[in-house]
C-alpha cells in the first residue's frame, strides 16, 4: 500500500466525535422503519437486483464528519454534492445531523427508497452499485436463521452488517462502495470492492474528515489544502497515471482497493479484507482440468452480470471483448448489440463488424472524428478528476449516441491483464530486485524518461521529483510478496496500470451508461491468482477456449496478430497477400502498400491538424508556462518538434489534461469546481 504514514498522520486526528445525523428526507416504508439516528450510503450507478433497470448516470456521494467544530456546515455538504453535479439534471439528497452530513447525487431512475433503517433505527443503508451474487448472500442469511422473504438485496447487505459486523464486506461479489453509519457504535464504516473499481477519495481539514466520489467534491471546502502533489503530476508525466493512491492534491488520498476503512472517536484504521497476489507454488492439475473451470467461471460471471432487456457491448478486435460477445449469444444474441468505434477502415472496425456478423448482433460503427476532443476534453477531465490524458477519451466521442441505443454496455476490462496477455518471456529470468525495478521501470516509462525530467521541470519542481518516480515505482512494486519475476510484474499491472490508468476509461463511459466487467468478477479473480505462469502466458487458457468453445469467432482476424486464432480459408488468404505485397516490394514495385494495421486514432496527426490551433493555445498559453511547474522553452520545444513530424501525442496529451485540469479547479474560487461543463448541460437538454 502506498498511502504514506505521513499522509494517514495528516489527514486523520486522534479524535472524531461520534454523531448521529438528523433530518433524514426518505427512507424505506416497507419492512424497515424511518429513523435519525445511522445513515449508510454506497456509490455508484446501478441498483442490486437484475430486475431493476440500470440508470444511465454516474451519480456520487459526499460525506464530512466534524471535528467539533462550531462552525455550521450544512452548506460545504451541499457544495460537495453540487460538484458530483455533472448533469444538470442529477438530483441531490442531503443527510446531515449534528457534526455529520451525507450526500447523495442521482438521476432519480429508478425511484428506489432510500435510505433503508434496521428495525430498532440504529443503522441506515442508502446504496448504489451492483453486488451480482445476491442469490448466495440470501442463502447464506437464511442458513443463519434468517427470514427474508422478498427482502430487496439492501436489506440483506443491512442483515449480513448485523451479522458480520464490519466483515459484512467479506462475501460480497460485485461493484461498490459503500459508507456506514453506525449510530450506536457511532462508527463510520466505508468499504469497497475487492478491485477498487469505484474511486473514493477522502482528506482532512482543520475541522473534518471528508470523503467523496469525486476530488473536484472535496476541493469544495475553501478550508481544503489544494497543494498540488508535484510526485503525483511527475508520475503521470512519467508512466501517464499517478502509483499507489495518490491524487494530484497532496491531501488527498484514494481508498485502496479492499478496504475497511472505520472511523470512531478515538481512532482511525483502514484494513484489507481481500489479497491480491499470484501464487508461486501451483497445485498439480491437468491443463484439461484448468480450462474447464475457468469456463465454468467466465459463464457464470457473465451469468451474474447479464442484464434482462437491451445492452450492448463495446466490441474491437482483440480476445477479451471477443469471448464476452462469444458468451453473451451462447442462446442468441437476444437484446444485445454491439459498438465499436474508429478511424473509417480501421482494423478494429473491420473485424468488430465480422464478429457481429457472426454473433448476429446489431452492430453499430461510429466514426472519430479528428477534432472530437474540442467538445469533450473539459468534460473528461472534469469526470476523471484530471487523471485521463486527453489522447485516452475517444470513448466520450459517440458515447452520448450509444446511450440512446442501451443502458447497459459490456466492457472487457482486466481481461487482458487478468488472463497473461502482458506477460512475456523476458519475465521468465532470474533478476536482482534492483534490476527488475530497472527492467519494468524502462517499460511502464512510456511518456517522458527519467533523463528527460531536469529539461522538463523547473529548477524548483525538479528538486522534488528527482528519482521520486522510480522510488515510487519501486515501492508500489514491492507490494508485491510473490518470488517469481513473472507474477510480481502482473501484480504491479492489476493494481497499478489496471486500477489507476485503464479505470479512467470505465469512468468516462460511466458517464452516460452503465459499465459491466465481466472479468473483474471475484471468483474468476481468484481463480487466476491460483493459475501456473505456463499457462497464462500469451493468454494460452482464453486463446484455447476461444478455439473450443467459439470456433466461428475464432475464425476472424485479431488486431494482437493480424490472422485468425486457428487456421481456416481467410487465414490463408491473407497469408498470401501478406506473401504477395512482400514480394512484390522486393521486386521494386514500391507503389504496392505495405501490409501494415490500420489504427482506431491517429492523435499524432490530429494535434498537427484539427486540433492543432487547441493544443497550442493550451500548451503556449502564458498561464501554463508561467506556472513554474515546468521549463517554458522545453515545452515550446516539445511542441515545435512534433509541429515538424515527430510524435510527441502522448506527451502533449497528458500535459494538456493537467493544465485544463488545474484551469478548472486550481485557478478558481473552489465553489467553481461545482458548476456543469458545457458538454454536461449540453448532454441534459438532449
């Protein structure tokens, strides 16, 4: 965990006084009764039980708790709310009693009752997020001697607290946060997921403990340290997402994923419930007896998470949404449809569509357009809390169309680096622990290279950051307990590069749907942890499931090769065209094409071209040379060598999404962080 001590000393006192919130608006008036004394609440779209239709929001919490100030603060609540506001149309529901307050924001679809009390109105649950193993907490209940009848899934979680105590979190399967109340331990209690896949961000002032689902809620209260964290900023230069749980703001900090995080008056703890680890020693099993438990798996995770009535899923042309589309139409395609979307001719466009064709799903192509980002780049920055790079929102550009299509979209994250498709050969050596921290440093480095920082950062800011990204790498790589090479890299790639940078995507479609990942599951999670190095190198279980299981969509090319998984008559053509183009060009006839992919974007020429006049009036702008953050002329520099044809996108991009992101909450009055973008309130009168 890469939390500092410091930082825990910081943010959290000796003392929090334990109270009760008061002037509760709504509440359950089925089998639970109203009270004002204990408040629970969860983040995050989607209700618990397939049966509910998903909303097509990304609402948030915000919660305080004071530390005897007198001060009233009914007010900073209301600020925080209105900053998760990123549609105008989102209501807010405020919960706040003496020296406490809860949040919540949502669309109001559906109308759920909450929050929901304990009979005796010690306890309150207000939820959102999805738990997908519903069916087994019932049962589990009921061997307790439980009596549940039709009891709706929050009352179950509500009935497994009073069980379980804060360990309620244990042996729930889904995607979640949620925060508890606890008026007579007066305990606050937050949990989240086994994989963290919805970002809490908590920090303290001089008069309280603040959490939210958002930081730009948080930056809300004026009495808030907005310090930027120059090693954060130099992390994202660096790898293009911030290790650990570091935000941009030094005092602010992200729930580590599989956390019980408590709060009494006398203490702060933060807890995991949950080990993510790759085992070095494997149990002696046939490769046979692997991939029928991982099938059995991967059906049942699509199983718990499939949506009744109309989804999509988001399709290209690798394995991970290949085999999800492959189980989704196991019966028929049913309601399902598929999107894809890219460069016209793109090879992703062009095999996404072959798999539709055979999955006989409705497919949707929506072109990107080169200049896209000058309507939604504020808007990504803003729902992603600054921690996206401009040249990774391509999903905003025709998310607001796919939305009107489906509530629901199937998204194959962490399949990739779940099943070994980032693992190599080169992993297989015996290394010192300095040289494979210098071995996965030079790789995860993909923006600007240790050598490159002292041109980069001013004078002042490079004292700071100076070797703090490879210390800190190495830190968040010594998370990691396991002795083979191979499986402490995986570590790093699911809790890092999983969790802090390809999140950021899922959060972006958030926005406007509802995300499902089949393969963040947790007893497919598991599974894996447990799963021989041999086998999950190049992917070799999927890949072979694929081939058994799916054959016809084994059949159509993929973007990681090129050709089909097995052979078959298109595999044979396009080995002799690639044979022929080959041949040819050896032969002097040079007007033949080389083979070659075809990408879904091309930021490198689009910041040259459509979006050339918007970089640069960022990027050349006095206010962000001036900042002293980093060296004016480099920057210039940087900017005139891909002007010229060099590709620096990805360096642009990131350099782009911190100065809109410090536009937009560090150079304002904080109450300016809570007003809508234009692409938001554009989105609400659509």
């Amino acid at each position: 965990m890469l939390l500092r001590q410091s930082l825990f000393s910081t943010l959290f006192p000796a003392e929090l006084p334990g109270v009760r919130p008061a002037g509760i608006e709504s509440g359950s008036k089925r089998r639970f009764v109203r009270a004002q004394s204990g408040c629970l609440v969860c983040t995050h779209p989607v209700g618990f039980q397939t049966a509910l239709h998903p909303r097509n929001d990304m609402p948030g919490i915000a919660g305080f708790a004071d530390y005897g100030s007198a001060v009233g603060s009914r007010g900073v609540l209301s600020k925080m709310a209105e900053a998760l506001k990123d549609r105008r149309d989102y209501q807010v529901k405020l919960h706040e009693g003496a020296g406490f307050g809860l949040a919540k924001v949502t669309s109001g679809v559906p109308p759920i009752e909450q929050p929901v009390w304990n009979e005796d109105g010690n306890l309150c649950l207000v939820m959102e997020g999805e738990i997908f193993n519903v069916e087994e907490i019932r049962d589990l209940l009921a061997r307790r001697g439980h009596r549940l009848g039709q009891a709706h899934a929050t009352e179950l979680i509500l009935r497994l607290y009073e069980e379980l105590g804060n360990d309620f979190v244990t042996p729930l399967n889904g995607s979640f946060v949620i925060a508890i109340w606890n008026a007579r331990a007066r305990q606050l209690v937050v949990v989240n997921d086994h994989l963290g896949l919805h970002p809490v961000y908590f920090t303290r002032t001089k008069n309280r403990f603040l959490f939210a689902s958002g930081v730009r809620s948080l930056l809300t209260d004026p009495d808030v340290d907005r310090t930027l964290d120059p090693v954060a900023a130099a992390q994202m230069l660096t790898f293009e997402y911030p290790l650990g749980d570091r935000t941009l703001i030094r005092s602010v900090a992200l729930l580590p994923p599989a956390s019980i995080l408590t709060l009494t008056a006398d203490r702060m703890d933060i807890r995991s419930y949950w080990t993510l680890e790759f085992s070095d020693l494997s149990v002696v099993r046939s490769e046979e007896s692997y991939l029928e438990e991982l099938y059995h798996l991967l059906r049942q995770a699509v199983h718990r998470q499939k949506h009744p009535a109309e989804s999509g899923i988001l399709l290209s042309g690798g394995l991970d949404s290949r085999i999800l589309l492959g189980l989704l139409t196991e019966d028929g395609p049913g309601a399902l449809q598929s999107f894809t979307f890219g460069i016209t001719g793109c090879s992703d466009a062009r095999m996404a569509g072959q798999l539709a064709r055979v999955a006989g799903t409705p497919h949707h192509f929506h072109e990107l357009k080169p200049d896209y980002l000058l309507k939604v780049a504020e808007f990504g920055v803003r729902v992603t809390d600054g921690f996206e790079s401009v040249v990774h929102m391509h999903a905003l550009a025709n998310l607001d169309r796919q939305a009107r299509i489906v509530p629901v979209l199937y998204k194959g994250y962490l399949g990739d680096a779940l099943m070994g498709g980032h693992l190599w050969l080169g992993l297989w050596g015996g290394y010192s622990e300095e040289d494979q921290a210098r071995l996965f440093f030079d790789r995860a480095a993909v923006l600007f290279k240790e050598a490159e920082h002292k041109d980069l950062f001013s004078e002042r800011v490079y004292k700071e950051v100076n070797g703090a990204a490879f210390e800190s790498f190495r830190e968040a790589l010594n998370e990691s307990h396991a002795g083979m090479v191979a499986n402490r890299f995986n570590h790093f790639d699911l809790r890092q590069r999983q969790r802090r940078f390809i999140l950021n995507g899922l959060e972006l479609v958030r926005s406007r749907v509802v995300v499902r990942a089949p393969f963040c599951d947790k007893d497919l999670v598991n599974f894996m942890l447990t799963v021989p190095l041999g086998l999950r190198l190049n992917r070799r279980l999927i890949t072979e499931i694929l081939i058994r299981r799916f054959p016809k969509l084994s059949k159509v090319p993929c973007t990681t090769t090129g050709f089909p998984l097995v052979p078959c008559a298109q595999d044979l053509l396009m080995r002799i065209n690639l044979q022929l183009r080959w041949r040819l060009r050896a032969a002097g006839l040079k007007w033949v094409k080389p083979p070659r992919s075809a990408p879904y974007a091309n930021y490198a020429l689009w910041f040259r071209t459509s979006l050339k006049d918007w970089a640069e009036s960022i990027l050349l702008d006095p206010r962000t040379l001036d900042r002293g953050y980093f060296n004016p002329e480099y920057v210039r520099r940087l900017v005139s060598r891909h002007m010229a044809g060099e590709d620096h996108s990805g360096k642009l991009g990131v350099l782009i999404s911190l100065e809109l992101w410090h536009r937009r909450f560090l150079d304002g009055r904080p109450e300016e962080a809570r007003s809508p973008s234009p692409l938001s309130v554009a989105l609400t009168e659509s």
